[in-house]
C-alpha cells in the first residue's frame, strides 16, 4: 500500500469537493477520487438554484444554514461563485396549484422562513415583470438565489489544493476496503489506496460500490432536460419554478437562460466525452422532452423562446422514495459515510453537506440533526412516496 489518507472522499461534485475542504481546514490528510472532472455529473447539470422555499420541513434548516455560508462563501474560497440573491418565484398556474403554493407559504411561514403569497398577477409582474398575465399566484422568497455550479465546485477543489488535499481525477474506484467491520481504503483501477475512514458521494454511481457492502440507497435513477441559451438582454431577475415541480428557470450572471425540465424516465443511456478538461459523462435528452421545456418557457415567460440555443443536455437525478438524501454513517461498516440521494435539490445544500459529512468523517456529533436523512428511514418503512420534488436548488 503505497499511499494513505486520513479520509478518502469518493466524487467530486459539490458535496464531496466541500467535504475535502472542510475536513482539510482541520488538518486533515485526504484524496478525492473521481472517475470523471470535477463536478461532470449532478454538480455541473443543475439548474443551481439556491434555494431555502418549497422545501421538505426536515431539509429547511439544512437550507438555511447553506444560504447563510452563501453569502460569504466567495471569500472564503477566494474565487468568484457568480452567486446572486435575487429572490424565487413559485408559480401557480391553475386553481389547484394555487391553493397549493398558498399552503406552503403557510406551512414554511409557521417554520420561520421569511416568504410570502402573491396572490395575482400583479403582485407577480411587481416583482418580475416578464411572468405571463395567465399566472394567478405565486411564492416569493426574496432570500432565494443562484449560482455557477461549475465555478462553485472548481472554487472548492482549489481551495482544497491549497490545504493539501490530493484529486485523483480520472481514476474508476473498484471498490472500497473493509478489515474486520472496518474501512481499510479503497482499490481503483491503479491499485489501493489505504484511509481509516471513505466518504461516499458519488450520486447515481455510488451503489456500485455500496452493494458488494451489502448496503444499498434506494435510488429510482431519472433525468431532467437542460437548455442553455446564447447571452439575451435581461428577462429575469429570480429563479422561477412552478408548483407542480415540471420546470425551473433563471438566467445566469452571463445572461444566458438555463431552463429545465422535470424528471422523466432515464432512457439507460451514457456516453463519456473525452475533453481536454478531463472526461464527462453525456446523457441526451430526448426531442420531445426539449420542446416541452420549449413549450412551458413561452408560456410562463412570452417571447422568451425566441432566444437561440447554445446547448442542451440531460442530467441524472438520484430519487430516493422520499426525496431526501442519505446523510449518514454506514450501519456495520465503521469509517463509512454516505452522502447521497439528494433527488435533483442538493446543489444549495453542499457548504453545509460538506461540513456534516466532515462531523461524521470524524467521528463527533453533527452540527446538525440528521435523524432524517438515516439508512435505518428506509428499513423502518418511513421513508414514504412524495410530492414531485422541486428541482432548482
């Protein structure tokens, strides 16, 4: 065994490029290994919402707390996130989803988030006026933002460089180590690599590794559509979804519009793009997917269609039955931590998921409760079918 880590961290996305800088400011020795580039999977598909509205009762103070590391994040990593706090707007499209966003502003108001029932069109065309007239109502959460989630990620694995931490992109790992109960390291595609303690956030791909374990995250494997457009003239200020969780949009710093689609069936296939920043997975949405996103963009923002198309991908969302993550220490296995299944919301969540997944890493309480987000939810029968999730955040 030539090389050791105190920790390993398994992807290197938002949540696993966080985790290594957190646990590096500690002093702590750590390799992140990647199949791919940094954030080529979920972390680099999103939407990239930032967003604390509309989430699971359980997950908001997660959200909370993120929102707060956001602010400052940038000069905590000393790179720009192109991170904007511009607010997000919930739209209600028809009478049953009206009622809907008016109970969840409710329900979230009780729970001490500041949001507020625009109750029509006017309220919402106060605050962006290129909404549509046909929209009867609407959530606003002016604490609500976005960020570049390719900026974000590469902020972090620099960050991290900085205080040591080893990437070993573009290396497959086999498998994980155990000895007696207890993690060893990992073997990749080079050889082994020994840690005391792996960190798994490796999303859709990471139950390869955990079932010859004999774990599993109950995964449902789906896709979303994304549509990135040329730089147009302002349109839109706020992150703009609708309540029945089947489109997100916003328009990037750059004045590109990233819109996207809800989730749809994976069709199974991936190809891998070999470029010169490392290689990325590609997954094609299908044609009818892009014209519904087409479709649902004219009618919600008119004349915002007109806009050419620099590119589109599909991205792959990692569902669990309850839409919530994983975030947890392996049952049976000590010096395992899993941080997985975020089911398409957890790019605002990652300054904190990287913190959490440290505590755990490290053996000392979280900083926050995650009695929630346990393995033993799925067994116990808890973990039960959801509302479509929200995907822009």
């Amino acid at each position: 065994m030539n090389q050791h880590f105190d920790v390993i961290v398994i992807g290197a996305g938002i949540s696993g490029s966080a985790t290594a800088y957190s646990l590096a400011k500690e002093g702590h020795s750590v390799a992140v290994i990647d199949r791919f580039a940094p954030a080529a999977m979920a972390s680099g598909w999103t939407l990239a919402g930032v967003r604390q509205s509309g989430r699971d009762p359980v997950e908001l103070p997660l959200a909370r707390a993120a929102v707060a590391i956001w602010e400052t994040l940038h000069e905590e990593l000393e790179a720009p996130l192109h991170y904007t706090r511009k607010g997000n707007l919930r739209l209600a499209r028809n009478e049953d989803e009206y009622d809907q966003v008016r109970r969840m502003v409710a329900e979230q108001s009780r729970l001490g988030l500041a949001l507020t029932f625009l109750p029509d069109n006017q309220a919402i065309r106060a605050v962006a006026p290129g909404v549509s007239t046909e929209i009867p109502g609407a959530s606003w959460c002016p604490s609500d933002g976005h960020a570049d989630p390719h900026a974000t990620v590469n902020a972090y694995v620099t960050a991290a460089g900085r205080r040591g931490v080893s990437f070993l992109l573009g290396q497959r790992v086999n498998s994980i180590c155990t000895e007696g109960g207890r993690v060893t390291g990992v073997v990749t595609e080079h050889g082994r690599i020994g840690a005391a303690c792996v960190v798994l956030t490796a999303g859709v791909l990471g139950n390869e590794l955990l079932n010859p374990l004999g774990l599993e995250v109950p995964l449902d494997v789906q896709m979303v559509t994304v549509i990135r457009s040329v730089p147009v003239a302002p349109l839109i200020e706020p992150v703009i979804g609708v309540a029945g969780g089947d489109w997100a949009g916003r328009q990037q710093v750059d004045g590109r519009l990233r819109i996207t689609s809800g989730i749809h069936p994976w069709h199974g296939g991936m190809s891998i793009d070999t470029g010169t920043d490392g290689p990325r997975p590609v997954v094609q949405p299908r044609m009818e997917s892009v014209g519904e996103v087409v479709a649902k963009l004219e009618q919600l923002l008119p004349g915002a269609s007109a806009a050419p198309v620099e590119a589109l991908w599909a991205g792959l969302i990692d569902m669990t039955p309850d839409a919530l993550p994983v975030i947890a220490t392996a049952p049976g296995i000590d010096g395992l931590v899993v941080g997985m299944g975020f089911s398409g919301h957890g790019f605002c969540l990652g300054p904190v998921t990287g913190m959490l997944l440290a505590d755990l890493a490290l053996g000392r309480p979280p900083r926050h409760a995650l009695d929630a987000f346990s393995f033993e939810r799925f067994a116990a029968g808890r973990a039960g079918s959801v509302e479509p999730p929200t995907l822009h955040g």
